[in-house]
C-alpha cells in the first residue's frame, strides 16, 4: 500500500509506503519540506548606456574595431620581432629578447582580440533575457529552420553584417593571429645550410680522435685502446668538439657509445671487420626511434637499452634492433688506432644518424 498526503498550499508533503511483499521492502514515511526560499525570478532588466545613448553606441563600437586592429599590430609586431631580434647565434641575451618581443606582441594579440570581443559581446550585442527551452536532440526541419532563423536573428541583433567595420577587423585579427605561429617554424631550420646536409654529416672524420664526454660543452682525454677493459662503456665525443660553432648541435649528433666485447662474440660481415678494434666497437647512441640518448648497456647479454620506448639493440650483432619500436640497427662509427695508441674514427658515419627522415635515402 501506498498513501501520499498534501496539505493544502506550500507546506509539508508526506509520503508513506507499506509492504504487503517480500521481507525486505521498505515501511515508512518520508516528509518532504518545502523549498526554503521562493525563486525570485530575473531581476528587473536595466537598459545598458549603449542602448540609452547613441553616443556611447558609437564610442563602444569604435572601441571595439580599435581593440580588433590593436590584435592586428600585436599579430605584425611578434612577426618583425621575430626578424628583428634574431636568435641564430645561439646568444643567450639574443634569445631572451627574441623571445620578450615576440611574446609581447603575441600577447598584445591575443588580448586585444579577446577583451574586443567581449566588449563587443556586453556593450552592443543585444541585451535581453530570453529563455532557451530543451528539446530532443534529432532535430525536425522546424527545428532546423528555427536554429537558421536563430541565425538570421544573431546577425542582425549583433550587427555582424550591419557593422562592417568591426566585421572586417574581428575577420583581419583571426587571419594575422595564427601568422607569428607559422613564422616561428622558420626558426627550426638553419639559416644558411642545407638541413639534409647538415642532418647527413658529424664531425667524424678519418684520424679524428675519439674522447670522453664530460657532459655540456665539455670535452675529456682523448683515449687509448689500452684503456678500454671488457665490458666498459665510454661515452665519447670527436676530441675536436670544441671548435664547432654550435658545439652541442655537433654534439648531439656526433655523440657514441664505445664498447669493449670479447671479441670471439662479435658477429661482423666481411665488409664492417675492418670497422672495429681487437674487440672494442663504437656505435652512435642517437637512438633510431625518435633520437632519445640509448645509455643503458646490458653487459651480459651485450644489449643496449633506449630507457624512451624500450628499444634494445644488441651490440655483438651490428647493433640490430632485439625488441621495440626503432626500425634500424644503430649507425657504427668505423674505428682504429693511431701511432700513439689513441683510438681514432676512420670516416665519418657511412648512414645518417638518428630518427629517419623524408629525405634520408636521397
Ligand atoms: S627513442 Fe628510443 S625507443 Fe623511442
């Protein structure tokens, strides 16, 4: 059985239920309170200066258009900062004002367009409460005709066609917003270089002495075959690192891993024994996948480990992929030893080093 009692007006529903079924339903009474504060509805609508002054229309108006080509400057002025302010000399002062100018104009940009928008919004569209009423979501062909007769009422209560000026602009300031972004895509190539060519070549060179890496800039002692015992790793640079102009663009490219193994394990074709020394082989530790470092040697299987996406290389075989996204073997740096028992590179890489490219083939 089921009972619900109202009294009269406002005041407080009771609701109770009995069971005639099964052990468990529920036996009670609710009492549901009524709302403790009456909705007050919208506040009276008060007509905004615009809509009272037409002098104010006109000022806000012009506000507006005036906040859109402001946009427009701060749009230009981050893309003459950009030329202005060139960072290609790696300067760190260069690079802050690159960046300072280029950001303010940006910012100017983006603010602009912003409070003109929403100026425009609150001071000239038009304002009166409406009621926006729920309805199933596929729509009818009334309802599609309504929402383009929504249309057709947004454009003439917002003026969007009527006011040409503050149209044109607000269109001016979209098209010149996103344009410092795509100038900014100049500063990812070198200048004056081919990229391929630069992306092809290291400073390896034939004699070039291999050093240790001694993190940074900075370059340690060149080293000998004889320091090299089973099983170590050196991280190493070309020992001539330091004259580069960017020494750690040439430094991330040129960066190996040299590795001693017992030479019985090494599995070289015909072509590459000439690449390595009385067991001690140098490969690049530029991972092929996406160019993360591959530091992580496994001295017992001979498996390199790139810690990004778990690709591993196995080093006694010509540094083939074993497991993991990467698609190619790493790059050997063909090595020997000069007079003086320092070991030295014997060309530069024969393959590009690193992630593929479009043009790695060419
Ligand atoms: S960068 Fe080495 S596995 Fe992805």
């Amino acid at each position: 059985m089921a009972e619900v009692a109202k009294s009269n007006g406002d005041e407080t529903a009771v609701v109770s239920a009995q069971s005639h079924g099964t052990v468990g339903d529920a036996v009670g009474t609710a009492v549901i309170s009524p709302d403790a504060v009456e909705n007050p509805g919208l506040p009276p609508h008060r007509k905004r200066i615009t809509d009272l002054d037409e002098k104010s229309e006109r000022t806000a108006e012009r506000w507006v258009y005036v906040l859109f080509y402001l946009s427009i400057v701060g749009s230009l002025g981050a893309v003459l900062a950009y030329m202005f302010f060139p960072m290609e000399s790696g300067d760190l002062w260069e690079i802050r004002l690159n960046n300072m100018f280029v950001g303010v104009g940006m910012t100017l940009a983006l603010l602009a367009l912003g409070i003109g928008a929403v100026h425009w919004g609150k001071a000239l569209m038009a304002d009166h409460e409406s009621i926006d009423e729920r309805h199933p979501v596929p729509s009818n062909s009334e309802t599609r005709e309504a929402a383009a007769e929504v249309f057709t009422v947004a454009d003439q209560e917002s003026g969007f066609s009527r006011r040409t000026l503050v149209r044109n602009s607000l269109i001016g300031a979209l098209i010149a917003f996103p344009i410092p972004g795509i100038t900014l895509l100049r500063g990812l190539a070198p200048q004056d270089q081919d990229p391929v060519v630069l992306l092809k070549h290291t400073m390896w060179d034939s004699g070039v002495r291999l050093a240790r890496d001694h993190g940074g800039h900075h370059v340690g002692a060149a080293i000998r075959a004889s320091d090299v015992t089973i099983g170590s790793v050196f991280h190493v640079v070309p020992e001539n690192l330091g004259q580069a102009t960017n020494v750690l663009d040439e430094k991330a490219k040129a960066i190996v891993l040299l590795i001693r193994l017992d030479p019985d394990v090494i599995k070289e074709p015909e072509d590459r024994k000439s690449w390595s020394y009385d067991g001690i082989v140098a490969y690049s530790k530029v991972c092929t996948h996406v160019g993360c470092p591959v530091a992580l040697n496994e001295q017992h299987t001979h498996h390199l480990l790139c810690p990004c996406h778990q690709s591993q290389f196995d080093v006694s075989d010509q540094a083939k992929v074993i497991f993991g996204p990467a698609k190619r073997p790493l790059p050997q740096l063909p090595i020997a030893v000069d007079d003086e028992g320092y070991l030295i590179a014997t060309s530069d890489f024969t393959e590009p080093v690193g992630p593929s490219f479009w043009e790695r083939l060419k």
